[in-house]
C-alpha cells in the first residue's frame, strides 16, 4: 500500500488484480443491477486509488480496507 499512496501504478495494478474478484463478488451481493455493480466497484477501486495514503496497517488488512470502502460504494449505488 506504500507504494499506492505513492503513486505506483504497477503497485496499483497488482493490487487490482489480487483484490477485484473479491471485490466484484461483494459489490454484487450489495447491488443488483450489474451496470450500478460495475460503477461501484470503478468508484471503490478509484476511491482506493486516491485514498491509499489514509491506510493504517496496524487497523486491519489491506483486504479488509479495500472491502469496507467497497462496500460504502456499493450501499451507495444501491440507494440511488
């Protein structure tokens, strides 16, 4: 995540490709219709992208970071 909030791409994509099924399948259990899932999951991973720095390592997993900010998306999708 260090090397996210420092604005590493690569760093970004590897995180990307280990979190986005986990990520998918939550998002899809929150928000029913697959075209607001896929906009929550853009706005969680962007919301990631632009938020890393805010990471407290000693609070939780990066997996359980990444889940809580996609789950706020995705209730937020599924209110609208």
């Amino acid at each position: 995540m260090a090397k996210v909030a420092g604005g590493d791409q690569q760093a970004f994509a590897d995180l990307y490709d280990q979190l986005a099924p986990s990520v998918w399948g939550l998002v899809r259990n929150v928000v029913d219709d697959p075209i607001a899932a896929q906009q929550a999951m853009f706005d969680a991973l962007v919301s990631v992208w632009a938020h890393a720095r805010f990471f407290e390592p000693g609070t939780g997993s990066v997996q359980l970071w990444v889940s809580s900010i996609a789950h706020q998306r995705a209730v937020a999708h599924r209110a609208r």
